[in-house]
C-alpha cells in the first residue's frame, strides 16, 4: 500500500475525533471511526499542477467513499475516478446529481452512485453527507430540473461535524443554511477569489479571502484550514494573508491552520 494512504490506515479515529488530511487545492480526506471519505482529490498528473498527486491514482486504497463537488477535473478529477471505480470496487461516489451521466460514464456502477442535490443527505456507514448548493460564481440552478452544478458539504458522525465548501462565492441564504447544522468543528474553505482578467479566460472564482474569513467569523468555526491556493500558478489565493485578515477581525476567536500537505490534522469535537 502507498505509504500515505497506509498512515491513513493505520491512524485512529476514535469516537469524538477527526483527522484530516489536506491533499492540495481543495483536496481533503477525512477518517471518523473506520470510514475514510477522499474529497475534491486531483490525482492526475498534469504539467501545469505546483503540486505533486498525493499519491498514485493506480494505488488508492482503504476509501470508503470518493466525493466530488463539482465537475472541474480538480474535483471531480475523471480519469482517477475511473481508476478508483475499478481499484475500489466497494467505493461509493458521491457528486452533484446534475453529474449523473458523467460519473457513469467513468464505470462507476449504479449502487455506488450517490448523486445528491440542495438539501440532500447521504449515509455512509455511520457518517452522513449533507449537500448545500454552491454559487461557483453564480449557483446556476438549471430551471427545468430544480438541480445545482456545484455542491458544498458537511460531513457529519463520530461525534462532529466537518464543513467542506467546496468551491463558492457566498449568496444570500447560505449562511442560515450552514448555521442550521449547529456548531462546526472544521472546515476547508476556498480563499482564491476572483477577478476580470481570470474570468475572461473561464476560470471562474471563489470567495476572496476576506469573504472565507467574514464566514469563518460569522460561523465562528472550531478550526477554519484554507484550501485552494497552491495548485496552479495562474489562480493563486494567499492563506498568509487570510490568516492575518481573520487575526485581525476576529481575534482569538477562530483559530487557523495553513495547512501542509498530507500531514495529519487531528479535530477534536467542541464543547458545546
């Protein structure tokens, strides 16, 4: 077995406990208790990526469930989920229920198919996957199937409750929606904003690291980890940056971890 995903294995996750691993970008593995969830992975080899796979596509093994939140190829990453459909045969995969067609394309089999919408839920083992819409730039329902492109999740069992936004701008009406789950105690929010000159070339953004740390305040997170920032040269984000803006609004309120990539982060649940 790959030695990352070996620790992975071999670390407990006891009842009250979280451990995540940041794989890059907006890439996160989360182990409650025996089941390990792979989120937003990008695995694929590509020349223009800053950072290396976390680990070999043909390798992966151990995953409970591979989710996706939406369908940009570092986060749905399709050739890996083609691999990991064969590899993990057991896996179950869990996207945007708009993505239905392309995820079985990739030979993921209709029993492992977990295709969620706004206000969805999911159970994996003792772990449930609720689905919150996410506005990638815009929330582009699709107005004859009520369905949304791009998802955000909180991932909830074992005692705590772990927020991955994928990738979002904040719209009105997501925070009393995430506030509804009650206290969060993790979460991976995406600090790389947006601007004309990206958007011209369809690379369409997220909050600006303001924005992630005014929802990181106003949520008044446990731990708030950002995420995509480090992948590619031309849609940067500065988690140095992000943390000193959350210090400086909210001090001592939200603590911060600029994460290092597949080292282990130990959650403990908070005390309510």
């Amino acid at each position: 077995m790959n030695e990352f995903l070996k620790n992975v294995s071999d670390t407990a996750a006891p009842y009250g406990t979280a451990v995540l691993w940041w794989l890059g970008q907006m890439g996160l593995m989360v182990k409650m208790g025996e089941t390990v969830l792979c989120v937003d992975c990008y695995a694929a080899e590509n020349a223009e990526r800053q950072a290396p796979p976390p680990f070999p596509v043909e390798e992966a093994a151990g995953v409970t469930a591979f989710l996706g939140t939406h369908d940009h190829a570092d986060h749905i990453d399709h050739p890996s989920w083609r691999v990991w459909a064969q590899k993990c045969p057991d896996a179950l995969f869990v996207f945007p229920k708009m993505h239905r067609e392309s995820v079985l394309s990739n030979g993921v089999s209709e029993k492992n198919c977990r295709g969620l919408n706004d206000g969805e839920s999911c159970q994996i083992g003792e772990i449930t996957v609720h689905a919150i819409a996410a506005a990638h730039e815009f929330l582009a329902r699709d107005p004859e199937t009520g369905l949304y492109p791009c998802l955000q999740y909180i991932i909830e069992g074992n005692g705590l409750r772990i927020y991955h936004a994928g990738d979002t701008l904040r719209y009105e009406g997501m925070l009393p929606k995430l506030r509804a789950f009650g206290p969060i105690d993790a979460a991976l929010l995406p600090i790389n904003g947006r601007d004309g000159a990206r958007y011209r070339r369809n690379c369409i953004g997220n909050m600006t690291f303001q924005e992630a740390a005014d929802l990181a305040g106003e949520l008044r997170l446990h731990l708030v980890i950002p995420g995509h920032w480090d992948m590619f040269a031309d849609n940067p984000g500065d988690p140095a940056a992000f943390a000193d803006y959350l210090d400086a609004k909210y001090p001592g309120q939200v603590p911060c971890l600029i994460p290092e990539r597949l080292a282990p982060i130990f959650v403990k649940a908070r005390i309510l």
